[in-house]
C-alpha cells in the first residue's frame, strides 16, 4: 500500500470525503473510492482501454451515485461515443434526456478560452447539469494546441485547467496518451503527472503471443491505495472489470482461523497414516508422477465431503469437467449427480491464457457464494508453467484464504520425475505453504510397477511414516494387507510384501531376506538355495555363441 505524503492533514482539518468511482475492482484498489474533487490522470497507449474506463466512471456515477457528469471529447463525437457505450449497455442517450449527462465536442482552443472565463459555455454546462464529474477526453490534443498553436507553455494551460476544475467543484478524469505496452509509463514524467491528486496508468504486455492488460495507481494524495500491477479487462456486456493483484490478499497471522476437529480423506488407511484425519483448514499437498491418482484421491476426498453434507469445489486446468465426470463415474464416483445436485462445483480454466488475478477472483466468488468446505486444486504444476513468477505468491494467497475461511483443501502437484523425499521442496517451492504432503510413486519390481504411498509431513499429527502399497479400483484408492501384498502370481522374480524391500522411494529398491540377513548376524550357515539347470548362453537368432563353440573344441 502506498499514501503520498501530500495527504498529511493538519490536526484540526477534517479528513476529505470519499466518493466511489463505481467501477468493479478499481474502488476496492483506492481502498473504497476516491477523494472527493480530486484530478485524476488517467494515461495509456491507444487502444488501452482509457476511453472506455472514463465513459464507465460517467455512467456509473449518474446511473448508481446521483453524481451528473459532463463529457468532453476533441475527437470522438457524440454520436460514436454513445455507439461505444451502447455495447456495453450504458444508455447514455436516455441519461442526457434526463439531464444526468452532457457530452461536449468541441476544439482545444475553445476549452483553452472558456477557462479564463468563469462565465463561460463550460461552466454553464456544469451548472445545467450539476454535475460532479467530468471526463476530459484527452490533454494530448491541448498540449499540441498550446504549443505549437496558442504560443504558450503547455505548463501555464494545464494550471489553468486544474484551477478551473477546482473551482468548478467536480471530481474529473483527464486521460493522457504515452507510450506504455512493453514499457514504463512513469519514463513520461510529464508535468501533469506532477499536478493531478491521482495517476492511474493502464498498461500491456505480451505474454506468449497473448495480450495482457495491466491497470496500476501509483500516486493518490491523502489516501492509502494498493499499489503495483491489478488485472485491467473489458468484457462486453460488463465493461471494465478489475481484478487486484493476488499478492495483495490480507495475511492474517495473528487472526487465522484454527481448528482442532479431523476429517477423513475418505481412506480410513490413509487417515491413519496421517495420525486421524485432516484437520478443518488444513493444506494437503499430493505429489506424484501422472498417473499415480493425484485426481482420484481429490474425487475421493470430495466423494467424503458429500457424504459428510459438506460442498465441494474442484478446480481444474488439466481436464475438461466432462472428461472428469466420465473418468470418475468409470470409479463408481458419480460426480455428474453431484454437479447437478450442488453438491460440487467444477471450475474450468485453460492454462493458455489464464490471468492468476482473476482466475483467483472466481475461486473466491464461488466458495464465499456456495459455502464451500473442500477444495481440490488439479494442478498446481499447470500454474508453474503458465506463470512461473506468479505461482508461488498465488499458491500462498489461496492457501491462506482456505485456511481463513476453514475449508480444507487438496493440492494437487504433478512431478517430472520419479521423487524422492528430499526433492519436493526443491522442485515444488510452495511445500512449506502446506501442512500434509503425501507422496505418490511408482516403484519398479522386476518387470512390473508398483505403487507406493508415504505421508513424510503431517503438520500436529503422529503421521505414520512408512511406505504403504495401495491400488486403484472401484472406489478408489485401497491400501494394500501389508502381509500379502500383490503376491500369488508366479513371476521369475517373487513379488513379495514391501516390507521385504529396502528403499523403496530410491532409484533402486534392494530385496533382502530377513532369514538371510538373522543367520549373516548369528553366523550361521546360509541357506541353500534351489539349483537352477544350467542353460547355454544364445545368441538372438537361436545360435550358439562364439564362447560356446570355444568349449565344444
């Protein structure tokens, strides 16, 4: 957050009343709106969106505030403006019938003129009206004229204006073309950055071969603000929409939510493995290589939360919800009733262009809206590669969001690579954020795969930290009897219960006899094992090898 020193007050002064801008997001961004009368910058390279937003600071304050505004405009005529407006249903026609609104086109030289005057068609227009706000579209075109044209500074126009604005008693928005996608708006050190209360700079960027557009207050005298870069759109239908940044989300250290209540995974295995349960509001982390059944372990921690009367929300960027209701069903899962009874949302988003700032906004909305209280995110890995510098702060402002609101949450982290324990930190930097992980693994026995669950962290509990073989089927994730294990099928090498193996999270996993390894101990004879019939070493073709035809000479 920022405040600009200029917003001290003396100790007797009255703070200055605020008025909301009205706009969805942008009021949240000043911290709930703006100082009344301030003079707003409002900059942008073309096609920004600085029109736009000014019409909709207009037409939200006669529409929703009881605050008339008159418009003026050097370059779009009343007629295109209202066109404009019209597709994102503001009726600007009907508003200047009732007088809530003017739109004024005219030149620079004669707004440059009716500001000497306090007479003048300007200030009668305001009068006519009473109006509160005005949108001046834009000071480009009166810089060009006062230089070049009128022969004075632009810098003794602009105070004109400013003086003016001031005395006419109007909040007002002056919008200023710079060069900005790709770039630094604050380079263009301008003078009328100097004097307007409040500079609100839209900007671009291209992000793979996408555009992304970034809204951003860097200044606002005697106020707090948020600063940095929030998520700028135009929605047709809605008009401008900002979503603040997501690393700006309120930290609760001290007032976190805590509770001392378990709820099951919906494994009874698993949940004494992890010493009773999950505690409500906690974060669990499930890592594993595709196709270890990080997304069946959130169904079946979901199918739990159903059972338990408690909503769930499963949010994906890996699988379309149709392609997940099918896989579940083929499970005995039927998340396509629980969709359509809300009992679960599914919240689809693809990666390609996904914006964290407002992907983060609908995770909110629905969860405040639907009461959630579980959450599987599937997967975190898809918000790495689509923004790997934004991820971690992402991950960290939803965890603490969950934890606050008390809903207990499943992250699902696909890894590269087989994992070992101490690799998860390393390649997953949001590990520390969480309070459980469980480790899914294949682990190669002989020819076949097998898998393997470990639960390494579990925050406040007794975890049991061992490697258990589980299975996928109807129902889900099974653990397996550890005395049985998938033994029973006759293999050249035995499958035999993971307890007869050593290292089973490494590369390698050893098999070792406890018979073998009591008798190496006591120093007893070894057993014998069965001789096994010698056979002649071929070639592929069938042929006896050139060692072989050296023995029968």
């Amino acid at each position: 957050m920022n405040c600009a020193l200029g917003g001290m007050m003396l100790k007797n002064e009255a703070a200055p009343l605020k008025t909301r801008i009205g706009i969805s997001g942008l009021d949240e961004v000043l911290m709930g709106g703006i100082n009344q009368n301030n003079i707003i910058l409002l900059e942008g390279s073309p096609g920004a969106g600085k029109t736009t937003l000014g019409l909709e600071f207009i037409y939200r304050g006669a529409m929703e505030l009881d605050e008339p505004g008159l418009i003026v405009s050097f370059e779009l005529g009343p007629q295109k403006l209202m066109r404009d407006a019209a597709g994102f249903g503001w009726d600007f026609a009907s508003l200047e019938k009732k007088k809530k609104v003017k739109i004024v086109y005219t030149s620079p030289s004669v707004i440059l003129d009716e500001l000497q005057s306090p007479d003048g068609v300007l200030a009668e227009q305001i009068r006519e009206i009473g109006a509160k706000r005005l949108l001046l579209d834009g000071i480009t075109p009166l810089q060009i004229f006062g230089d070049s044209l009128n022969g004075r500074p632009f810098r003794d126009s602009l105070h004109v204006l400013v003086e003016s604005l001031q005395r006419y008693g109007v909040t007002a928005m002056l919008t200023r073309e710079v060069a900005t996608r790709n770039g630094d708006a604050g380079q263009n050190h301008g003078h009328e950055r100097f004097v307007c209360d409040t500079i609100i700079t839209l900007s671009a960027e291209t992000k793979r071969r996408g555009i992304h557009r970034y809204l951003e207050v860097s200044k606002s005298r005697g106020q707090d603000f948020i600063g940095g870069q929030h998520t700028f759109r135009i929605e047709g239908g809605k008009g401008v929409q900002i979503y603040r940044r997501t690393q700006s989300r309120p930290k609760e250290f001290n007032q976190q939510a805590t509770s001392s209540h378990r709820t099951s995974t919906g494994n009874p295995a698993l949940d004494t493995m992890m010493g009773g349960g999950l505690y409500d509001g906690s974060v669990t982390l499930v890592v594993g290589i595709s196709g270890t059944g990080k997304t069946v372990s959130g169904i079946q921690f979901l199918d739990q939360g159903v059972k338990d009367g408690k909503k769930g929300l499963l949010v994906t960027l890996d699988e379309h919800p149709q392609q997940l209701i099918r896989n579940a069903e083929s499970l005995g899962f039927p998340l396509g009733d629980w969709v359509r009874d809300g009992k679960v949302r599914i919240h689809y988003d693809s990666p390609l262009e996904l914006e964290l700032d407002v992907h983060f906004e609908d995770i909110v909305r629905i969860v405040q809206e639907d009461q959630i209280e579980r959450v599987v995110i599937d997967s975190l890995a898809a918000y790495e590669a689509t923004s790997p510098e934004e991820s971690g702060d992402f991950m960290y402002a939803l965890a603490t969001f969950f934890k606050n609101r008390l809903a207990t949450a499943m992250f699902n982290y696909e890894s590269p690579e087989l994992l070992g324990v101490s690799q998860i930190s390393e390649d997953l930097k949001a590990s520390h954020l969480v309070d459980n992980i469980v480790l899914l693994n294949y682990v190669e026995i002989s020819t076949r795969l097998r898998r393997a669950i470990t639960v390494p962290k579990a925050r406040g509990s007794k975890n049991l930290q061992r490697t258990r073989e589980y299975v996928i089927d109807q129902g889900g994730i099974s653990l397996l009897d550890e005395q049985s294990g998938e033994a029973g099928e006759l293999e050249a090498v035995p499958q035999l219960p993971f307890s007869s193996y050593y290292g089973l999270l490494s590369w390698s996993p050893d098999r070792k006899s406890p018979i073998i390894e009591e008798r190496v101990v006591s120093g007893e004879s070894l057993p014998k094992s069965p001789k096994m019939e010698k056979q002649k070493p071929v070639r592929s073709n069938g042929a006896p090898s050139r060692r072989e035809k050296g023995r029968r000479h």
